[in-house]
C-alpha cells in the first residue's frame, strides 16, 4: 500500500475500495446460491418458478419439509450416518496417526520399503468384486463395521500425517524418551497435542466422506435398519421426479385418492430441503476448525 507521510494517498484508497468491491461481488457469487437452495426449500409453486432472480419469497411453505421428515426411517438413517461419521473418523484418525509416527522415524527399518508399498495402493487396487468377496468372508456384510472399516486406512492421510509429524523439532520426544516415556504416550501426550491442525483437516476429509457416502452402503449393507441418510434422501429425490413426469391431471387424482398426496408440493422444493437436511450438519461443524484447515494443509506439505 502506498503510504506518503504515514497518510493513505488517493490511489491507495481507491486500491483498497476496489479490493473491498471485488471480495464483495465474489462473496455474493458464492453465497447466492446457498441462498437460493433456502428460498427454494420453503417456496410456494408461483414463488419458485417466477422468473429473475430470487432475494426474497413472499410466502414461506413447510409442506417440503414435513414431506422429508415423515419418513419413518429418518431418524434410524441419521443415527446410522452419525454413527459412521463420528467411529469412522475416530478410527482412520488412530490408524493414521500410529501409521504416520511410525513413518516419521527415519531409524525405521525398511521405511523406504514400507513408503512405496502404500504408495502403490494408491494407482491399485483390486476393484469392486474382489473387495465385496473379501468383506463377505470377513463376515461383515450388513454389519455397522462395513460402514466404517473399509475406509479406515487412507494412505494419502498417512502420508500428510507423516509430513507434518516431521517438522516437529526431534528434541521434544527424546526429552520424553529420557523421562521413560515411550511409543504410545510420545504419540498420545506429545504428538497429538502438537498436531492439531493436521489432525482437523484429516477429521474433516474423513467425516465429510463418510457423511456423503452411500454407494458403499448400497453395496455392503442393503438392510434397511443400516440405512444411512444419504440412501433416504436418494429414495425421496427418486419418488419426487415421478411426480414431475406425469400431467397434471393424473397428479391431482392420484392425490384425490390418497395415493401420492405430492401434486400440490413441487418437486424442486423437496429436492432443495433434502439438500439441506444433508449438507446442514457438515456445515454447521465446519466452521469450528477453519482455522486448523490451511495451516495443517501447508505444514503437512513440507517435507517429503
């Protein structure tokens, strides 16, 4: 910034008005459609499919959202989606972090060995039947534990893990080592202070993957007690369109009958609260560890 005599010159400020504008104008391109999705989400029919751009709706309607939440398995499917999210990030965070201390040791026999070999696991793997053959032997199919153990060992995490435990100066764990601590409470007590940041972008990968899975669990737990919401919401998106490709004539009589009771509920709409109802818990849960993402994200880049 050009500064002349400890004062601001006109150029500067008009620099610092331009910057301010530009953040401005790319913060609404980046919030508005956020926005929209809400508006969407409690629109009434002529509200939502009015032309131009939408700031404001005059009538806000809950027949979209108490559409999604009459579903009798709602609750079974976020409890099967919180149950994965929160074991499966505990488990690939302790696998991770044991594997990426062990790496860390340059005393480590056939480190560079062990280096290659989970790097090759991430350019192969043995695809789709092999993988259900072998959780199928493994007895874990419509079990909780398919939904957590076959995504607990990410080697790209082992390996920012790795990193980042690097640069943390040597000094401090032979300190602890004199003290007769060993492996586990150096990992436990030393390490995992001092990894904060890393350890929140790991968690965050880690519980938005398994927060948006469902091929998985189509796949490896069918049964409709371990139904994860992502599975729910696709059942209701699917269900919505049908209403959307049949005429208005037989909308409204299947609704007179009781049959689908959908016509008079837009098919967008519902699509817009189902957004919401799965993407709100992640949301609202980021913003705690913003400010461990970049910093983990470049310190666990530094060193190979």
């Amino acid at each position: 910034m050009a500064v002349v005599r400890g004062r601001e010159t006109i150029g500067s400020r008009l620099f610092d008005a331009g910057n301010l504008a530009f953040l401005l104008i790319l913060s609404i391109t980046f919030v508005y459609p956020f926005w929209t999705i809400i508006l969407q989400a409690f629109s009434s029919p002529g509200d939502l499919y009015r032309l131009g751009l939408h700031i404001w709706i005059s009538d806000w309607h809950l027949e979209p959202w108490y559409y999604v939440f009459q579903e009798e398995n709602v609750g079974l499917a976020y409890f099967n989606t919180i149950f994965r999210t929160v074991f499966g990030t505990l488990a690939t965070l302790l696998i991770t972090l044991s594997g990426a201390y062990a790496l860390s040791k340059r005393n480590l026999p056939f480190r560079a060995s062990i280096t290659a070999v989970y790097l090759m696991t991430l350019f192969f793997s043995g695809g789709l039947i092999p993988t259900y053959l072998l959780i199928r032997s493994l007895g874990l199919i419509n079990t909780r534990l398919v939904l957590i153990l076959p995504l607990a060992i990410q080697v790209f995490h082992i390996i920012i893990a790795r990193n980042f435990l690097m640069t943390i100066d040597q000094a401090m764990e032979d300190s602890a080592v004199i003290d007769g601590a060993g492996y586990w409470r150096v990992l436990f007590r030393i390490m995992v202070p001092l990894s904060k940041p890393v350890i929140a972008v790991i968690a965050l990968w880690n519980a938005v993957s398994h927060w948006n899975a469902w091929f998985d669990a189509m796949i490896y737990a069918p049964k409709k007690d371990l139904q994860v919401l992502q599975m729910l919401v696709r059942e209701i998106l699917y269900r919505s369109r049908l209403v959307d490709q049949v005429d208005n004539f037989m909308a409204r009589m299947l609704e007179d009958m009781g049959e689908l009771g959908l016509a008079r509920i837009p098919p967008e709409s519902i699509q817009a609260a189902t957004v919401l109802v799965t993407i709100g818990p992640i949301i609202l849960f980021y913003p705690f560890i913003q400010k461990y993402f970049v910093k983990g994200v470049m310190l666990g880049s530094l060193k190979g």
